[in-house]
C-alpha cells in the first residue's frame, strides 16, 4: 500500500473544499472585472491566469498518480476537470483517473471519466483514444451494440485502422463473423505493413478463416 503524502492529501481536500465554496463566486467577479475593464490585455492576463493553475493542478495530478491511489488520483483529477473543464489538462487528468479507476476493478468510474474526455475534450486525438478505451470496457460487458456505436462514430484518420479493428473485435464477439471479417480486412488495409500491429490482425483475420472452416 502506498505511503498517503499527507501534505498533498490536505492541499487536494483543501482545494476542493476552497473551489465548492468561491468557485463560482470568483468566476463571476472576474468576469465583471473583464467586462468593466473591456481590455484585450486584461482578457489575456485571466486566460493566462487559468492556465498556469490547469498546468500546476495538472502537475500535482502527476504526482498523486505515482501513490496509485484511486480515490486521490480522483480528487486530483476533479479539481480539473471542474474548475477548468476546457482545458487540455483536464482531458488528460480525466484520462489518468479512468485508467487508475479500471486497474481499480471499478469499471464504471472509468466509463464515466472516459465519457467526459469524449463530451468535453477539444483534442481530436484525446476523443478517439477515449471512445477506444471506453469501447473495450463495453466490449468486455458485452455491450456490443454500445461499443459499436463509439466505433461508427467519426473520427481521424490516423486512427481509423484501430477503430476498424476494434470493430471487428466487437462484431467477432457478437458472432456477426462475415461482419468481423470484414472490419479486420478494413483495418489491415489501412494499417502500415510496417505497423507492429498489423501482424496482430491479420493473425486475428486468419483465425476466423479456421473457425468458420472447422465449423464445416
């Protein structure tokens, strides 16, 4: 069990009980001091502000995640993503704690960190390793339709491969076997050849030639 850093756990139970109190209150004086003042120079000074202290939360999220404790890896990471949501910073703290809570066996405080990186993160990328990870989760559930549906949704090109193969997983688990087949030679034709994981589909393509065969 790791060693509980009590000067951090007092700065996280601290910080959350400061934001639940002035969040909100501080947010709205800014935002009059912003308007009042009606300068582009005050508006860069506050966005520079926001990030500065998403970077240092962001930091202190790093840190915690070292303890392997779930429960303040969380705090840590709420603290983001509820004071400074539209942040890259929160998206990936979102991403550590969904990771921490799955290793965690808790499934569904995974689900739900993962959902929010694809509901609120402003990176492509971000969303599409999200809805990945979110679709292997509903994969071992057997929530195929679920899963499915975060697969067909759009994303970048750079991933289209994994999610084709993801694809398949899904349908070869739902016994929708020429359906799979298909999603894997998807995935195969858009991977590089040079791609480690190429050699993985193919291997996964092949075994459902042997299956359907031995089922003759």
């Amino acid at each position: 069990m790791a060693t509980y850093n009590l000067d951090e756990q007092e700065r996280i139970d601290g910080l959350k009980s400061w934001w639940g109190t002035y969040g909100t209150t501080i947010i709205v004086t800014l935002s009059i001091f912003i308007a009042g003042i009606g300068g582009t120079q005050a508006w860069k000074y506050y966005n520079q502000q926001q990030k500065e202290q998403a970077a240092d939360l962001y930091v202190l999220v790093q840190q915690v995640q070292q303890t392997k404790e779930a429960k303040r890896i969380n705090d840590a990471a709420y603290l983001l993503m509820e004071g400074f949501p539209s942040s890259g910073y929160a998206s990936r703290a979102a991403m550590i704690a969904a990771r921490t809570n799955f290793d965690a066996g808790d499934k569904q405080a995974a689900k739900e960190k993962l959902q929010w990186v694809v509901d609120n993160a402003k990176e492509v990328e971000l969303k599409d390793i999200a809805r990945l990870r979110l679709s292997g989760i509903l994969l071992d559930e057997q929530k195929y339709n679920e899963a499915l549906r975060l697969m067909e949704t759009k994303h970048g090109n750079a991933f289209s491969g994994l999610f084709a193969d993801r694809k398949g997983d899904i349908l070869a688990a739902a016994d929708r076997i020429a359906e799979a087949r298909q999603a894997y030679q998807l995935a195969i034709d858009r991977l590089e050849k040079s791609n480690n994981y190429y050699n993985i589909v193919q291997m996964k393509l092949d075994a459902l030639g042997e299956a359907s065969t031995s089922l003759k």
